[in-house]
C-alpha cells in the first residue's frame, strides 16, 4: 500500500509540473501571436495564426479536436487565459511523448511559413546586440573562447585600449573563476553572462597565462569597447593598410558590421584615399556579422550616392516610401567594387543593391539570402524578444527584385570544388611524373597550396576594379 501511495503521489507531482509548464508555454504563445498581430507587416488576423498553429500543436502532443481548440484560442483575451486552457486541455487528453520545451520551436517554425523568418532571443543578448549596433557595448574588452584540453574559459585576444588590457591580461588568458565561480565545463552562453553586466560595475577573475602556470586574482571594471566597423586589407586598421599590396591604387575595406560609426569611418577614410592616389575602391561586404540596423544602412548607403534614390521602404499599413541621398558622396569620381556572398547580412546587400541600382558600384561574388526583410526585436516579456519582419525594402529599378544578383558572378561553390578535386589531381600527377593537366578550370599558373574560395572571388574583385580604375570612372 506505501508502495502505491508513492506511486500516486510522484505521478501526480509530474503532472502538476507538466501542467504548470504547459501554462507558461501558452501564455508565450499568446504573447507571440499578439506580437505578430501588432506588429508584422502583413497584419495578419488572430484566426488565420491559431490555424497556422493548433493542428500540428495537436498531432505533436496528441490533443483530440483541434477545431474546437482553435476557436478556444481565437476567444482568449488575456496570456494568463491562453496559458489556463492549454494546460486544461493538457491534464484532459495528452498522451504525446514530444517534450513541451519543444513546442514554442514548433510553433515559431509553423508561423515562418506564412509569415517568414522570425526567432526568439534572450533579451539579455538583443542587449548586446544594440550595444554593438551603437559601438557603446559594454564589457571587458575581450574575445571569449575555451581551451579545450582544460574546459576552462579563455580570452583568445585581448582588444586595445580595453579594461582587461589595462589590467595586464594577454591573449590565451585562462580564466578559472568568475567572482569566485568556476569556468570548468560551464557553457559559454552562462560564462558570458557572468562576464557581462552594467557599465562601472566590478568582476574578479582568477587567471592563469597558461596551464599549469601559477594562478592569480585580478579585479577589472566594465567599460564601453568601441570597435572599428571598417578594415583595411586582410582585416588590418585603416591607418595601416587601406590598399592591395600588390596594386597600391586599388583601395581596399572590409566592413564585417554596419554600426552608428561606419559612417564616419568612411569618412575618415575617404580622406586619406585622396592623399594616397586611390583610383578603384573595393568594398568587401562578404561574410558580414548578424544584427545591423537598416538606419545606419540608410546612412551609409546616403554617404557613398549623389542625389540618387536609395530604396523604396514599406512600413505596416503604408504604401513604400522612396528614400534620396542628399549630395555627399564619398569616393566621389572613384569607382567602387563590392564583393558579397551567401553569408552578407541583410543591411550590408541592401546596400550593395541600392549602390547597384543606381550605377555606382560593381557587385561581385554569389547572390546574398537577403530577399527585403526588415527584422524588428519586439519585446514579448522580461526574458524574450521576438525578431519578425515590420517593413520590406523593395528596389529602385523595376527591373530588379530580390535576390540582389551579382553584375560579375564570382565562382561558386561547386566550381570551387572541382578545383579543389582538380589540384588533387595535379599534385597526385606530380608525384608520379606525370605532366599536369592544363584546363581553363584549373589553368598551369594554379599551383599554389591551400587555395580558398575567398581568394578566388578576391582575384574577380581585383581584377573588376583594375579594369575599372584603367577605363576611368563616369557616371551613367
């Protein structure tokens, strides 16, 4: 009888639980779909979401009568309503084994159909994020990684100018205690968190140069990091490298993120391309870092055009907006070359095509994924941020829509490939005697180790504002 009665007792503490869990599910989903309602661009209708949703909801957690379900859900008013009756309905009929900690994944990848990427964020990073946007984050001024054969945290670069580097730390720290916590095996997600915190405030780390050195305490305050946002060749600082080695004339910036400085880095730039005799400018956007703002892309799009329309942006509930450049134009009377890839961020192709619609720029490489979504974080509790899409930019030129399509193609991935099988070939040739095949695929000159795809659409780039800088640049 005590065996049963414990029975009894852990089965109905797990459905407590489970129910409990199935309440604060549903109340983020209503939260969800009130977001959406409020704030896509689409305007879509409660009934049209719920429908989105309820059935597969249903077959994942096996809950009998999806269709009554709907309308149930379509009647909450409230979260706390919507949180009641799932958790209701839950105790009533599941028998699915699918966890409810994967429910709000299924829910958000049923709504993506309909209404197109959208994802769920720790407010804590979308912080961070538009700290990095502002070039105002606030931290130690480090690049966090692991060492892998301890499992300790690590501080592969020390940034310049920043708290840590003030406090004597170099790069390949081991860091062994976050105020007196151990970095052992800890996810980085939860190590950066300790690392993290308000601007003036203290943290004391336990460090070690290396393992099994001895180890030592040292105490740093969070400060603002300002990072650059526009490289020189090979990612070196402007002030030392703004040129191709090999042709001084060709210009050459790396711009990995749009930020409220990018401008005025530009800027500064500009300047100094008078002085050093730039005739081409390559500009490479390939590659580029998640989380831009589509003002700043405004800005800089603005800076780099004469008077020639921008972009047409569409709000919810409003027909598109034509936005102008004014007259600034950097690298005025120099011609400009951008590389972009698979990887570009949505700012940084939005340019490019704006550049590209209105004559100014040669695009280079592989289509980009962007396709004219403007992402917004909309906050959808303390712990969430909802990223969805609340506008669409859409181009100048009619002819041209979304995907931004590369003036000159760069080679592809499938064509790098066969290069790569091709130099496989080559060297096997060359260890048995053989005379190497010569092909336009794989030309004689192609020798060279460990060649990356990058390369090869830098050589396009090159090769684009070499021609461009010997013809001479005017203004269609």
């Amino acid at each position: 009888m005590t065996g049963f009665m414990i029975s009894l007792v852990i089965a109905t503490s797990t459905v407590g639980i489970e129910a409990e869990e199935a309440q604060a599910i549903g109340r983020k989903i209503w939260m969800i779909v009130d977001a959406i309602q409020r704030h896509h661009i689409s305007n879509p209708d409660p009934g049209t979401l719920w429908r989105a949703i309820i059935p597969s909801v249903c077959t994942q957690q096996e809950l009998a009568n999806p269709d009554s379900l709907i309308a149930e859900f379509v009647q909450t008013l409230t979260a706390s309503e919507c949180g009641d009756l799932l958790a209701r309905r839950f105790e009533e009929g599941k028998s699915g084994d699918v966890p409810l900690s994967k429910l709000l994944d299924t829910v958000l990848k049923l709504l993506e159909k309909p209404l197109g990427t959208m994802s769920l964020q720790r407010a804590k990073d979308y912080v961070v994020e538009e700290q990095l946007r502002n070039n105002r984050y606030v931290g130690l001024g480090v690049q966090y990684g692991i060492d892998q054969p301890s499992g300790y945290s690590m501080f592969g670069r020390i940034l310049p100018g920043g708290s840590a580097d003030r406090g004597g730390l170099h790069d390949g720290t081991i860091v062994k205690e976050v105020d007196r916590k151990s970095t052992q095996n800890v996810p980085a997600e939860t190590v950066l968190d300790w690392l993290r915190g308000p601007i003036g405030t203290e943290v004391t780390l336990k460090i070690a140069a290396q393992l099994p050195q001895p180890e030592r305490e040292v105490t740093l305050t969070r400060g603002v990091i300002r990072t650059d946002s526009v490289l020189g060749f090979r990612h070196e600082a402007t002030s030392r490298a703004i040129s191709h080695p090999s042709h001084p004339t060709i210009g050459w910036l790396r711009i990995p993120m749009i930020s409220a400085s990018t401008l005025h880095e530009l800027r500064v730039v500009d300047g100094m391309v008078r002085q050093r005799g730039i005739r081409a400018m390559v500009l490479d956007l390939s590659m580029t870092r998640r989380g831009g703002d589509f003002h700043q892309a405004k800005l800089v799009a603005d800076g780099l055009l004469e008077g020639s329309p921008i972009w047409n942006y569409q709000e919810r509930n409003s027909q598109p907006r034509l936005e102008v450049a004014d007259g600034d134009c950097l690298f005025r009377g120099i011609p400009l070359v951008i590389i972009v890839d698979q990887e570009t961020e949505g700012v940084q192709a939005a340019i490019a095509a704006s550049l590209q619609d209105a004559g100014r720029a040669t695009i280079v490489g592989e289509s980009p994924r962007f396709r004219g979504e403007v992402s917004t974080g909309v906050v959808i509790d303390e712990d969430s941020i909802l990223n969805m899409t609340t506008a669409r930019i859409r181009r100048t030129r009619s002819d041209r829509d979304w995907p931004l399509v590369p003036d000159v193609r760069a080679v592809s991935i499938t064509e790098f490939a066969a290069q790569q099988k091709a130099m496989a070939v080559y060297r096997l040739n060359l260890i048995n005697g053989k005379s190497p095949p010569v092909s336009a695929l794989f030309p004689a000159n192609a020798n060279r180790g460990g060649i990356r795809w990058q390369d090869l659409v830098e050589d396009r780039a090159l090769n684009t504002a070499i021609n461009l800088s010997a013809a001479g640049y005017s203004k269609p």
